[in-house]
C-alpha cells in the first residue's frame, strides 16, 4: 500500500516568506517598513499563544509589529477609538484583531470589526473584505485560513482548472470563502454541511477535499478514493493522540486515508503551519497598495 | 410519457404581490407610502421596457414609482449628485439604477452603484448588499433574479433542505448568489460553469439545476433525470421559435426536457415573471427597515 505524498505546511510557508522578505525589503528600500497592528482585549491563553508565534516570526518576514493591549473589560469606545487611530496612522499597514472579544463586548463585535478601514483589514473582519472575496474585487483581503489552502496547493502544483472539489464546512472563516477562491481559478465547488446527505457520495466523486468540520475523525476511509488530494483544516483536540497523552489532530482519520490518497495535509504541520505567513504577505500586500494610493 | 409540471411565474408573482399590497397597505396606514425611484441615464429600449412594466404593475402593489431621468451623456458627477440626493430623500424608500450605464460613465459603474445607500439597494447594485448575500446578513438587498428563483421554489412547496442542487453559472447577479440563498436554506450546492467539465454527470445527480447559462438549448435530456426539478433562469433569442418568427426561450430544449423531469419552469412565464414582484416586495421591506429606524 502506497502512502500519500504529505503537504507540508512549513515548506509553503518557508516560500511564501521568501517573497514576503523579498517585497518588504524592496518598501524599506523605499522607506517603508511594513507594520502590523495586533490589537488584543484581554489575556486569551490562545490570543496569546498566536500573538507570540507573529512575535517570533515577523523579523524573518521583515514585518513590523506593533501591539495595542486593552484591558478584558475595556469600553466599546476606547476599542474603537484605537481602531480609528490604526485606520489614521500611515505607518500602520495591517491590523489584526482577536476575536472572538470577550463576553462584554461580544454583541457589538460586527460593529466594532467594521469600523476598521478595509485597506488594512489583513485577516478579513469587516463586512468589505467579505464582498471582495464573494466578488472576487480588490476590498480588504480574505481570511488567512482558506489562503494558506491555496498556498498549499499552489506550491505543490496541483492544479485546480476544471477540477471536482468538495469542500465540507460553509463558515465565513474557512469553506464559503475557500469555496469563492477555488471557482476563481476555474475548480467546480460543492459545497457540504451538517445538513449534506451522504458526504461520502460527493467526496469521493472530487479531485480534491478540503475538509473544515471541525469533527476529530469524521473524515474517513469512505469517503476517499486513490489519487485524492486531502486538505485537512481543522486542529481538534484527539485525547488519544501522541500515546494517549492527547494532542492536536484534523477531521482526518489519517492512518486509514494516508493509505487511499494520493496527497494529503498533517495536522499539525499543514494548513495551520501557513496561516501567519499569509497574514504577513497580507500586510506587505497592503503596504503596498496604500503606498501606491499615498 | 408524463409531462413535467410547469412552475408558472405569473401564479408565485400573484401570491407575492398580495403580501406585497398587504404590507404596502399596512405602511399606509402608518402614513408612509412606500416608494421607488426609478434612476435611468439615456433612453435604452431595454431599460425602457422594464422601466414601463414597472411603472405598470406598481399600483396594484401600493408601491409609489417616481423616475430620476439623465441624458445619455450625463457627466458622472450630475448622476451621483442624484444618487446622494435619493440617498437623503425620506420619501424614497428603493433605488433601482438601469445598468450597464452608458458607454461614457461604464469605467466609473462600480463607485457609482456605491455611492447608494445600502439600505435603499433594492437591486443590490453595492458592495454590501453582496456581502449581505454572502455572509447572509441584513445589508441592503440581493438581486431580484436569484430572489425570484427562491419565491418559485418556496410557492410550490418545493424543499430544500438536504437537497442537491445544480446551478449553472457563477454571475454575481444569478449564480453565485442564488448559491449563497440555496446554502442558507440548507440545501448542498454545486456551482457549475464554463470551465467545468461533464456539467450532465453533475446535472443529473442532482435534485434541482438552476440554469443561468445564457445558452439556447444548452440543457438537454442528457442533463436531467426523471422528478427532477429545473429552474431556467435564462433569456435567449431563439431565432426558430414562435413557429420559426423568432422568440424567447431559455437554456433547456423545453421538449425534450418535459418529458422526463418532474417540474420546469417556462420561458417566458418563468422566472422572469417574478423579478418585477420582487423588486416591489424589497421597496416595501426597505420601507419596513427605514421606518423601524426612523
């Protein structure tokens, strides 16, 4: 039985800061250094976790990060008014908020994203970058998750033209905007859900499955067959993972897929591995549209 | 050889018109007459086609209709003033502005349509009547042509939920948001297009195909299956039809297909029936919001 070939987050990441480094140290040559704004309400263990690894790995992507740390229970207006001052500042090219806002801001948080200028929307919080990814027009940018998918694919070269893919998940984070992005390059999407019947059917009839359900093993032998190429994106705790001590895990029921699939994403080591990097290709990309308006 | 039931348009059209008059009445009585105005640069026959049918059919539908008229050769700025004009107008509830605008303004169509209101967007001609449609949130409108589809679907009781639908054709104007209103109401989506290939061996596993191809006799029997339900959203000129003086029809070989699929919508009589009714019932909903919020 032949193993499927892995897609390795970390060497589509590693190109892609490559031409990160590469366009930023061209806007510095120019005077520009391409800056992140994180800005982050409260003390999130998991808002922490992300914060630190953008830390870690912008000086590589030649990115600036600034951070705006506001209290747990910091008013609606002193949030939005460190927006405001973001949305002004010319030496900031991206923002990044974490989401979701604690408890007492949670009823205003569509508000709140949407007064964000979409030009420096990197990560695809206002109501804008939403209608360029559904148009296909250049507003804002769309979520970091489904383009570290295209990412993936792009650097393993599989093409997508005329191409079945299912995609299983329809959220505005992960599946309706990968789904938007694969039909711009010419695949033929469907669309799967809680409500689908008979996922397996409509997998297994694909060229490529992305799978965003966010359910340990639901991803499984069925719904596979040989040559597929697997692009798990969802990280979900499997107690039984690395011998029983738990650990992170996708949809895939890896072991018995691995076997059937011509190609498939880890997890960790996948999509996962990708998403910062998109999110610093998304702030030199905006450094760069805002120098060509400034 | 059973014939397949026809989903009349004029029969969906009439039991929307009477919710519409009912509402329309309703807002009357509250002292607000709902009202659409009508923006059209130069004298098109289309436009004026439509422009006509509107003005007709308002009455019965208690809509008020008033028409904003600019030469073909207006300058940009006379049309926005306009624009911002119905923007600020209490009194006008919908704007409906006839595109593609003339050759000379064409460049500047899509900041134009922006300059509108979003909440008078009753054609969803605006970035955020799209991302309305996409994340399923109450900005502005989505087109009245997919929103005419889902009245046919719902007046005869047809059910989606679970179900497989095939929609050819990825416009923002038919496809792609007739996909994001199936989704919404939980059926599983396949969109299929110019690039996809063998559009039959998807057509064929479905339980609904929505045709927006814009092809004449491009939906053949090799396409459908027996109870299938085939919504055809297209307007083409068919050079043999009306007994060979030429007239409209849709995508599907309407002969061939009536006899093996279990529902089909005419053309004319189908879909087209509807889009007016629709437009009538987004003035009132517009109406309705706007006075919730005045």
């Amino acid at each position: 039985m032949s193993k499927a070939r892995l897609l390795l987050g970390r060497e589509a990441a590693a190109s892609l800061d490559q031409r990160t480094s590469e366009a930023a140290a061209a806007l510095k040559a120019a005077g520009i250094t391409p800056a992140l704004a994180i800005v982050r309400c409260g003390e999130n263990a998991s808002d922490l976790a992300y914060e630190a690894g953008v830390l870690k790995r912008s000086k590589a992507a030649g990115i600036e990060v600034r951070r705006v740390i506001l209290k747990e229970n910091c008013e609606k207006e002193s949030l939005i008014r460190e927006i405001h001052k973001l949305n002004e500042d010319p030496g900031v090219h991206g923002v990044l908020m974490f989401r979701p806002l604690p408890k007492a801001l949670k009823p205003y948080e569509g508000g709140i994203c949407n007064e964000l200028s979409p030009e420096k929307d990197v990560d695809c919080m206002t109501d804008l970058s939403n209608a360029g990814v559904y148009e296909g027009k250049e507003l804002g940018f769309p979520p970091c998750t489904p383009s570290a998918c295209m990412e993936i694919l792009d650097y393993y070269g599989i093409d997508l033209e005329g191409k079945n893919v299912a995609v299983i998940g329809r959220s505005l984070v992960v599946g309706r905007p990968l789904a938007m992005m694969l039909m711009a390059r010419h695949a033929t999407v469907t669309i799967c859900h809680t409500r689908t019947r008979d996922i397996p059917s409509i997998t297994r009839r694909a060229d490529v499955i992305v799978s965003s359900a966010g359910v340990l093993n639901s991803l499984t032998a069925e719904h596979v067959r040989e040559g597929q190429v697997v692009i798990d994106v969802s990280i979900n705790w499997d107690p039984s993972g690395k011998g029983g001590k738990g650990g992170i895990a996708g949809d895939a029921a890896f072991d018995e897929i691995e076997g059937i699939a011509g190609a498939i994403t880890p997890v960790p080591g996948g999509v996962g591995a990708v998403t910062t990097s998109v999110l610093f290709s998304h702030v030199v990309t905006a450094a760069q549209r805002q120098k060509g308006k400034g």
